[in-house]
C-alpha cells in the first residue's frame, strides 16, 4: 500500500463537518437555486401588488375622552385605593362597546345596525359593501382614565360620524350622573330627617311611658282612698307646698284660739280660713292630676303624628333607593338610560362630570390601508420564503451525488473524478493523430489506475459499469484508454455492448471478427483483435449481428481468458451496460477484479450507485470507486479533481 501522503492517495469516506456549510457551499446553494428563489421572490411581489390592488381603502378616525369621576353606586367607599379605582374606569371605558350603545348610535344616524360593528364584542366586519361600514374599537390607556375611541371605514366623513355620534351618547353618562348626584343629595337630607324624628320619638315615647306610669299610680293611689295631695308626683309642686304650708299655720293659730276660747268671731274667722285653705289644696290636687292625664293625653298624640311622619319619611328613602338602583342598573344601558331621560317628569339642572369629552373626531383623509411597502415586504417575506422552503426541500430531498464528499459520505466509496461534459469527437481514421480533450480528474484517473496497477497485477483488468439502464460509460473509457496509450501503457477495451458497438466507432478501430468470432470458434483472441489510430491502444467487441452473446460466453468463458492476455496488454478495461439489468460482464470480468462505478451527475442517485456497489460486491469484485460525469463546471471537486 502506498503512503497516506502520496499526492495520489484517495480521500475515503468523511462525516460532513460544519465547514461544508460554510460560504461556499451558501453560494453554490443560491446558484443552484436561483431560479426558484427568483420565481417566489417575483410571485411575492405580484402578490403584494395584487393583494395592494384589491384590498379595500379604509380610513380611521379618533376620538378620546377623559373619565373624570366615577358615577355614584359604581364605588363602594369615599377613600378608594387607587387599584380599585383604575379597574373601575378601565371596566367603565371598556363597556361602551355594546350592544346597547351600537342599537343607539344606528337609530341615531338612521342606519341598518349591521353597518356598524364593536370587534371587541362583534365579528369584524369586511368594509366592502357598497354603503360605508365601520369598525369599532374602544380602547383604555394604560394606567391612564383616558379612552379612546377609533372607527375604521371606507368613508372618512362616516367614520368620523360614528365615533361623534358615540362622544355624544356618553353625555348620557353625564346627565344619568347628575341625577344620581341629586338623588344622593336628597337621600343624605332624608337619612339626616330620618335620624332626627327617630331621636325625638325615642325621647317622647320614654316620656310618654314615664307619664302613663304615673297615671296609673295616681289611679291606684285615688282608688285606695288615700288624701290626693299626698301624692308622690305632686311633691315637688311649689303651689301645693305653699297651700300646705299656710294650712299648718292656720291650723296651728286655729288651735290655739281654739284653746283659749269655745266661740267668737276670731275662731270663726280661722275655722273658715282653715277650710278655705283645704278647699284649695283639694283643688289644686286634682288639677294637678288632671294636668298629668292630659300631658299623657298630649305625648300619646305627638309620639303617633312623630311616628307616622317617621313612616313617611323611611317610603320616601325607600323611593329614593329604588329610583337610584334603577338610575344605576341602567348606567352603561344606553338604551334604558335615554328611556329613563325620556320618560323622566323631573327637571334637574345638575349635571355629572363622568365623562369628560377632550377630543372629538374629524375626518382623517389620509387611508390606513392598504400600504404598498407592506404589501409588498409581505409579498417577498411569504414569496421569498415559500421559495426558500422549496429550494431547500429540493435540496435535502434531492438524492444525487453533487460534490465528492457527497459520494463518499452516503455511498461509502471514494470519489475517483468528477468529469465535466465529455467533447463528443468525430469518428478517428487509421493514422490519424488524436489528442482528446481531458480532464484534470480524467488525468487523476489514470494516475491512479496506473499506480494501483504498479502496486498489483490483478489490477490491471478493469471493468466500467454506469449504474443506470440508460447510463453510458463508453465515452468515459473511450478517453481513458487513449491517455493510458499515450502514456505508453498498452490497452486493450473490451466492449461488451451489442446492437450496435460503441467503443468501436469511436475509435476508429479495424473491423475484424470480433468477439463472436472468438467465441464460437478456437482461434486465438489476439487475431480477434481491432487496432485503434491510436498507437498501443485495441478494441474487442461484438459486431451487430450478435444475438446468442449469452450462450457464446458460457461456451468459452472470457473471464479465464482475461488473465492470460496481461502478458500482451498492461490494461484491459471492460465496458458493459449497468449490471444491474445486464449480466454479460458478470461472465467477462473475473474475480477480485476492480470496478469502476460510473455515474452521471444530473440523473444518478444515491440508491442507484449503492445498488450497482452491492451487485459487483455480490460477483465478488471490488469496487474502485465512483466517477461522475457530466458534471458543471462549477460543481465542487470538478476544479479540485
């Protein structure tokens, strides 16, 4: 074996590493697929110019407000954290876009309701009707109580239409606002009468009770018989102490004169002052207890007016609460809200600051769609990708042996050449001079048959198979054999093709018998023989009217013959059809000889060249290698071969 070094060494098989997929093998992929990636790069361009071309002319217009403040009802504190408050606006700006509101702003304008669509809530629609429509988006800022409201149409003028219309219809938010303002007002003031008529009733009904306490111990009191002055309530009433006391001291004088004398004026005069005085004190008694029946009487009747003004007062709350339940369950309703404003008899000049309109819409002529660039970035974004998608599916699904890595790689066999097309030369003349065009890896080939040749004999005879039915590896050895003569190498090809010859013709060869001639006869194969205008180059080869080759080669087998004629010829190459169809060389080529894989760039896959390699195995020859050709000029290994 020769050294690793030798310049004529064959690369075996490799892995593929990341540098085979470097720049250059980028370049070679854009080239190789230049067409496609053109084609998708150009269709995405008619695309976008035709998608820019029919879709429809939209324009937008904005409108923003501001919520100022929110509606009574919708908070459920005074000192609300700022969290709570900014969800709270966000689900106020964001439930404008209903149905409600979009019934309302279609009677208002006097159009179809389904010409107006809120895409949050709606199916978007197309905008190619013949009358304008409009998409609408309400929208909230972050962390802002800013909304904005845009409607896109195919009408500016009606676009900015709907979103003025809508501005307009958040007046209602105002305006139910304002009364539920109102409402609140004269809750607070009924709450506030309510809690006062509570209070007295409470004090005058503790009174009320203390009073008919003590007229029911008066009662019991007189009905004991006991002296009505004596009376526990009455004890603190100056007049009654005052009558009491002046009747101790006329009583205490009566006594006394009373003691001194038995008649006279004088004890007269005190004894009628004495009954005078308790004539006074039994008055005075029971009108003392006649003023407590009627302060009882008088508690009893203010206690129920102050109760049924009370009862008239807790309805009114309860009215008010209704009126502001249904002043709220309708906010957000714009349907139900300007109902309740229609049928409404009250008249109120409050008015909300809910929300606050900061911007209203004008028509905005300049279209948001369609815009060319990026029509036309989509159409070569999708057309240039679609074209790269094909060619690389093109490239990984494609089978072929494009470069000799590929062949050592996926077939297991070194790559002997990588040939460009063959120059197709005229038929040679008997002594005519030939210097055929060749190829650096046609020159490489024969250095390297010559060196495994020098190495070993049984390397001398050589057969040639394409590795397709329709492959052809005539051409190939045709010029093989012509640089191994001019190398002084004596050599003999053998063409086992029939009907008609090919090696023959193109060499100019001398028509002798043939190799039909030689098999059904005993003659030597040397007078069988064809010489060629070439010096030490020969043909052998069957002549046209050869028709039972298969019986000839088994009746005298070339194969035990071959060995015999290496003392004429230093190389006898064997060109057959593929032997994958074709089995005349298994009976021509013998054992443990070499052969050679031809395969054609643009057609031969890797399965072809693999089953061609397990078909010579399987005779028990050894596969050299692989040659393509046919290959371009800018084909790896074409240069490098």
């Amino acid at each position: 074996m020769p050294d690793e070094s030798s310049e004529w060494d064959i690369r075996r098989p490799t892995p593929l590493t990341s540098e085979s997929l470097g720049l250059q093998h980028a370049v070679e992929f854009l080239a190789k697929n230049f067409l496609i990636l053109f084609a998708g790069l150009a269709l995405g361009i008619g695309g976008g110019l035709f998608l820019h071309k029919h879709t429809t002319t939209a324009y937008q217009s904005k409108g923003k407000f501001v919520v100022d403040e929110l509606p009574y009802g919708k908070q459920s504190a005074v000192n609300i954290d700022a969290e709570t408050d900014r969800q709270l606006v966000q689900t106020l700006i964001l439930s404008i876009a209903s149905g409600d509101m979009r019934e309302a702003v279609a009677r208002t304008m006097g159009i179809d309701e389904s010409r107006i669509s809120f895409t949050d809530r709606n199916l978007p629609l197309r905008l190619t009707g013949p009358k304008p429509e409009a998409n609408i988006e309400v929208t909230a800022t972050k962390d802002s109580r800013i909304g904005v409201i845009t409607a896109t149409s195919q009408s500016a003028e009606f676009a900015a239409a709907i979103v003025n219309v809508i501005l307009d219809k958040l007046q209602l938010y105002n305006q139910i606002g304002g009364r539920l303002k109102q409402l609140r007002l004269d809750l607070t003031v009924a709450r506030a009468k309510a809690d006062s008529l509570l209070t007295q009733t409470l004090d005058l009904a503790s009174k009320r009770n203390a009073l008919a306490q003590q007229v029911a111990e008066l009662d019991t009191y007189i009905k004991r018989g006991l002296p009505l002055d004596s009376f526990t309530a009455f004890s603190n009433d100056a007049t009654l102490n005052n009558l009491k006391t002046q009747l101790i001291l006329v009583k205490s004088e009566y006594d006394g004169v009373a003691s001194a004398v038995t008649s006279g004026s004088r004890l007269s005069s005190k004894q009628s002052e004495l009954r005078g005085l308790e004539r006074q004190i039994a008055a005075h008694s029971r009108a003392l207890a006649d003023a407590i029946r009627s302060e009882l009487e008088i508690a009893t009747t203010r206690l129920r007016n102050l109760q049924a003004e009370f009862d008239a007062n807790q309805q009114a709350i309860q009215i008010l609460n209704d009126r502001t339940s249904k002043l709220v369950q309708s906010y957000g309703n714009t349907i139900e809200m300007e109902r309740i404003l229609r049928d409404s008899t009250e008249r109120t000049d409050s008015s909300g600051n809910v929300v606050v309109v900061i911007d209203q819409a004008t028509p905005n002529l300049k279209p948001i769609r369609p815009k060319l660039a990026l029509n036309l970035a989509l159409g070569l974004l999708l057309g240039g990708g679609a074209g790269f998608g094909i060619a690389l599916a093109r490239t990984l699904l494609d089978r072929r042996l494009h470069s000799p890595e590929l062949v050592e790689q996926r077939t297991g066999q070194p790559c002997l050449a990588m040939l460009p097309p063959l120059r197709k030369s005229r038929r040679l003349r008997p002594g005519a001079v030939h210097h055929p065009y060749s190829p650096l890896g046609l020159s490489f080939l024969r250095s390297h048959l010559l060196r495994t040749a020098i190495e070993a004999q049984n390397r001398r005879i050589i057969g040639f198979s394409p590795s397709r039915m329709d492959g052809d590896a005539c051409r190939l050895v045709a010029d093989l054999a012509i640089l191994l003569a001019q190398a002084e190498r004596r050599t003999l090809v053998i063409d086992l093709h029939r009907s008609p010859p090919r090696i023959g013709p193109m060499l100019g060869a001398q028509r002798r018998g043939g190799l039909r001639e030689w098999l059904a006869s005993d003659i030597p194969i040397s007078e069988c023989v064809g010489l060629t205008a070439v010096r030490e180059l020969a043909v052998l080869g069957f002549d046209d009217s050869v028709r039972d080759v298969d019986d000839l080669l088994a009746r005298r087998p070339l194969a035990l013959e071959l060995p015999r004629l290496q003392a004429e010829w230093d190389f006898i190459l064997l060109v057959s059809p593929a032997i994958r169809f074709d089995w005349t060389l298994m009976l021509a080529l013998p054992t443990g000889s070499p052969l050679v894989v031809v395969a054609d760039y643009h057609r031969d896959r890797t399965q072809d060249v693999l089953l061609t390699a397990q078909r010579a195995h399987g005779s028990h020859w050894h596969v050299e290698g692989v040659v393509m050709q046919n290959c371009p000029a800018r084909a790896p290994g074409v240069r490098a071969l």
